[in-house]
C-alpha cells in the first residue's frame, strides 16, 4: 500500500501538466470572439477634440474599430501610422476608423495623437464600458464590422497594412441588405 502512495502524486501531476503543456501551446490570439457574426454593441463617445463619437450613426459604413493607449508599446505604436493610412485610403470609400483609448492619462493620450499625426477620431473611455461591451483583455485589439453594424473580424495586436487592407477590402466587397 505505501508503494502505491509513492506514486500517487506523481502520476496525479501527469494531467496537469498535460493541460498545461496544452494551453501553452495555445496562441492567445487565436481565441474566437463570441461577438464575431453579431450586432457590434453600440457606444456614443465625446472626442479628445470635443466632437461626438456615435456607432449608430454609422450604419451603412464600414467601420474599424480600435482600442489603444499610449503606454501600449511598441505594438500601438508600429499600429498608428498604419491607422491612420488606412483612414486617409479608405475614408472617402464608405469607411470609418475609430480609436478608443483605455486605461490611459489624458495628455499622454492627446500627446500620442499628436506625435503620430492621427486624423481620425479618437476618444477616451473614461468608464471603461465600450472594452468591457467588447470583451477587450488587453490593447491592442481592432474589431472590423460591416455595413450592417455585425462584428466581422476581432484581430488581437498590431494591424498592419495588409491584414487593414484585407479586412476593409472583405467589407466593402460585402454589399449591405437590401442593395
């Protein structure tokens, strides 16, 4: 019976560390979002410029949007200048991009916004509600919706240009309902 004992513990650890073996093996970003195929949840936001940031407003638009913060480094950074070229492509296409700002100091926000030139609106969430309304664990994170106000794509940490350039062109080759 001691015998037994002796191994016991041994062989209970074999599972655990089979699971986590598992789990590391897992890449982070490869987490399905449950709200990828469902209405994006709607946010009305005032600018660091004071304008309002309204998604239902942009019904009809693809709109891109994208949590950030300035401490976020380096991967909101290398995202920036690709954000704003992304906005500057495709703005007058039926586009929209939008930045939310997380967990962030306001002048270190502003300051990001003007040292990376960003024309698009950006907005603070100072309650948290819109990344917690959209299951946000960590920045960077973009959601793509289309024309109809659906999440489409989630995509965790930096966008470049060309997963913007393909999630953008899937959308607008998606024609609304109803047209």
């Amino acid at each position: 019976m001691r015998r037994a004992w002796r191994w016991l513990v041994p062989l209970a650890a074999v599972p655990v560390l089979a699971l986590l073996a598992y789990g590391f093996r897992l890449n982070p970003r490869d987490i399905p979002s449950p709200l990828v195929g469902r209405p994006a949840a709607q946010f009305a936001l005032v600018t660091f410029d004071g304008a309002p940031m309204d998604l239902a407003g942009l019904r009809g638009n693809v709109v891109v949007v994208n949590f950030w913060a300035s401490w976020c480094y380096p991967a909101c950074y290398e995202e920036a200048p690709v954000l704003e070229r992304g906005w500057r492509t495709y703005r007058d296409r039926g586009v929209t991009v939008l930045g939310i700002d997380i967990q962030d100091k306001d002048e270190a926000a502003r300051k990001f916004i003007r040292d990376f030139g960003l024309t698009f609106p950006n907005a603070p969430d100072p309650s948290g509600k819109v990344s917690v309304d959209y299951g946000v664990y960590g920045v960077p994170e973009t959601f793509f919706i289309d024309r109809e106000g659906r999440v489409r794509i989630k995509h965790v940490g930096a966008v470049t240009d060309q997963v913007f350039r393909e999630a953008v062109e899937t959308l607008m080759a998606t024609p609304a309902a109803g047209g």
